[in-house]
C-alpha cells in the first residue's frame, strides 16, 4: 500500500486490526453483538475500545484523550470498519465531540469529552423533516425565557440518540434576514425532560437513527454552545472534520467488500475453475483494487493536510474525500453482490449487509450531490 505511515502508525492499524478479528471476527460473534445486525453498536466492544484508550484519539489531553492527529483517527476508523467492529455510534460521537472542543464551555467539556474518552455515545441534531440538504432551513425554536431556554420542534434522522449521554442540537434563536442567520447550538442530556426520542426502523430492520420531540424542554441558561447566533458558521467549521470521518470509515467498508468478493471469486468453481479468472470478473477486481487505492491516497493525503493546517477549511478536499470514499464503497459493494451471484443476495453471507451500509453512506453526512456542488462551488461556479 502505497499510504507511508510512521512505525508507530503501522503499529496501531495492525493492532485495531487484530482487535476486531478477536472481538469481532466471526459472523457468529457479530450477530451475538448486534442481535443479528438490528443494532449498529456494541457497548461491551466499544467499552473494550475505551480502555484501551482509543476513543481519546481525538480528544484534548487535558481532557483525557491523546490529541492524536488526524491520519491515526482515519487508521482507527478505517481499520474497525474494515474489521466490521459493531460501533456505529464512533462516527456521530467523534464529529459532536469535535464541536465540543472547538465550542465548549469548560464544564460542557469535563462532561461530554471525558464522557468519550470512557466510552460514552453522543449525538449530534441538525437534520428535520423539512430541512434535510437544506439544513439551514430548520425551525425547531429555542425561546430564552427568565429560567433559561424553551425548545419546541422536531428533529429527526438523529443517528444514536437512544444509547447516547448528550446530544448537540442545533436550533433557532431568532429569524435574522437570511436562514443561516440565528441559529444556535445547545448541549442537551438525553434524559432531559420534554425531550421524547422515537425510534426510525432501517432497511434490513436497523435500529440506529431516531425522531427527537422537543415539547417545552427546559434548558439552563449556559445550555448554550458556543455562541448565540453562532451557530451556522460553528457546524461550518466542523462539517470538514465530519466529512474526513465519513471517508476514512467508508474505505475501510469498500476494503472489506473487496476482501470478501476475492475471497469468494476465488474459490467459487463454475465450468470448473474459479470464476474470479474468467476475464470479466478479472477486470472488475482490478478496476476495483484501483479505485481503493486512489480513494486510500485522497483520504490520506487530506487528513495530513488537516493536520498541517489545522485552521483550514479544506472544504473542496474533504467533500472530495467524503464523495469518492462514499461511491467508492457503493460500487464496491453493488458489484461484489453482482460476482458473488445469489450468494451475494443471501443473508447467510456478509455482502448483502455490506451494499446496506454503502448505501445509505452516499446519503447521510451531506448526499453525493450537495459534496458535488459544494466542490463545484469551489470553482467559483
Ligand atoms: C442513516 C442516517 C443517519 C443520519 N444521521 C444523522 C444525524 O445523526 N444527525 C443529523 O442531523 N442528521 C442525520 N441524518 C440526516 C442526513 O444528513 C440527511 O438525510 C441528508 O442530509 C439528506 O437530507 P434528506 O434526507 O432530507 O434528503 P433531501 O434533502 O430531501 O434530498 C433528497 C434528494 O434530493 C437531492 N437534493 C437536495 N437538494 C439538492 C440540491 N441543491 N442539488 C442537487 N440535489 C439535491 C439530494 O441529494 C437527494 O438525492 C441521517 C440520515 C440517515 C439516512
């Protein structure tokens, strides 16, 4: 592979790498962890991941973590996505404790950062149900009142909410003269009543993402994020950092998918003799391996561009990134499906699950086609 990493960076991927085949391995461990795939996360495999310090990667030293860079938080993702390590609910927690270090108070902080590093879920609330690609649109309110802040509203799609300490809402303050204008970020504990959280049943009967109900939720005064106002231009700072994450996770999928499409070309027999060497398929698995590695590079060379320039936007670079890994992965998958025949179909193996999870990766964290405008804008058009 052509991504130089340092020793101690090859160091790591193997040893996630070693991590998820021990704890997550076989099929049948993984339908033990994941009542047969319904569930995306797995406390006792993430509460594994905490002790050994890897949920910190991201997160300040003073608060616990390891202020690692940003190359070994993709190593860390890629690899348990590539190890199909059921922690669905890293993603949404490492890009609402990125707003956190930017925006948080130092109380806000102690609470959700620590919470990380030992192991806690949290989530983050843009999207509603008519504000979607249009997120800025959104209208859930957040009235100051004498005690504090009242929220009425609904948002949805939001992934972990059911098994997370806290969740990151985004909600209007005032109408300013455009809708970016007045929105505002809020630290609100799962728990907190008038919040109702209901379940959205997934394709393949997931239950990962929810509906949130604010109906008169109380939050104090210092619920605030940030700052009033603000918060627009915030999720703009962390909308790159997010997208990196989607991109790492989405490679290690598309290496997976190719990995079990080898597997199986090569030893599936038809008009005796693999049919990975008839031609067809032949190139197909090139073409594939191709696409992985060109996705492996831009992921990477990204993630030391963040690195070298922490305060840049990347904007262009990480909705590349965010793109390509993406498609990357939902080819990979379709066609896996296509070369493994009616097996690929089958829920006995693992590639169906495989062409699930692409899919849905082209949609969430901005869809395809809002990565291709925002890239397409950064041409000046
Ligand atoms: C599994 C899952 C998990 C999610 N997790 C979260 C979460 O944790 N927190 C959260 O806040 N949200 C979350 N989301 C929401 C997600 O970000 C949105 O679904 C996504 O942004 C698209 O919005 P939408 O579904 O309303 O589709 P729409 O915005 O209605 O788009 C429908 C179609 O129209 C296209 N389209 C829209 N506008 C344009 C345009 N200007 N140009 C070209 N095409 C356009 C889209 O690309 C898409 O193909 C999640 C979604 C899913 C499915």
């Amino acid at each position: 592979m052509t991504v130089d990493f340092t020793t101690e960076q090859t160091a790591f991927a193997r040893a996630v790498a070693d991590f998820c085949k021990r704890e997550a391995g076989t099929r049948e461990k993984r339908d033990h962890l994941t009542q047969h795939g319904t569930h995306t996360h797995s406390e006792e495999v993430y509460a594994k991941m905490a002790d050994l310090g890897w949920l910190g990667l991201t997160v300040p030293e003073e608060y616990g973590g390891s202020d690692a860079t940003m190359v070994d938080m993709c190593i860390l993702l890629e690899e348990t996505a590539r190890g199909m390590a059921p922690i669905g609910a890293i993603g949404p927690t490492l890009i609402t404790g990125g707003a956190y270090a930017k925006f948080g108070t130092d109380e806000q902080k102690d609470t959700v950062l620590r919470g990380i590093v030992r192991g806690a879920s949290q989530s983050i609330s843009m999207s509603e149900p008519e504000a979607g690609s249009d997120v800025g649109n959104l209208s859930t309110r957040a009235e100051k009142t004498s005690d504090g802040w009242v929220v009425n509203g609904q948002k949805t799609w939001c992934s972990n909410a059911h098994i997370s300490e806290n969740i990151l809402l985004v909600a209007r303050t005032s109408r300013g003269e455009g809708k970016h204008e007045g929105l505002t970020m809020f630290h609100v504990p799962a728990n907190t009543p008038g919040l109702k959280i209901n379940p959205i049943e997934l394709m393949g009967g997931q239950k990962e993402t929810n509906d949130l109900y604010f109906t008169d939720c109380l939050l104090p005064e210092d619920a605030v994020v940030g700052e009033v106002g603000n918060g627009w231009r915030q999720l703009m700072t962390g909308l790159n950092f997010e997208r990196l994450i989607l991109a790492a996770m989405s490679l290690g999928a598309a290496e997976r998918a190719f990995e079990d499409t080898l597997g199986y070309v090569s030893q599936r027999k038809q008009f005796g003799r693999p049919i990975g060497t008839f031609q067809a398929l032949r190139h197909r698995i090139a073409d594939l391996a191709t696409e992985i590695e060109c996705t492996k590079l831009l992921v990477y060379s990204v993630a030391r561009e963040a690195d070298a320039h922490p305060d840049r936007m990347l904007a262009r670079e990480a909705s590349m990134a965010k793109l390509k890994a993406t498609e990357t992965a939902k080819r990979v998958a379709l066609e896996g499906m296509q070369m493994m025949g009616g097996y690929g179909y089958a829920t006995e193996f693992d590639m169906e699950a495989h062409v699930r999870g692409a899919l849905v990766s082209t949609i969430f964290g901005g869809t395809s086609e809002i990565q291709r405008d925002i890239i397409g804008k950064t041409f000046g058009l």
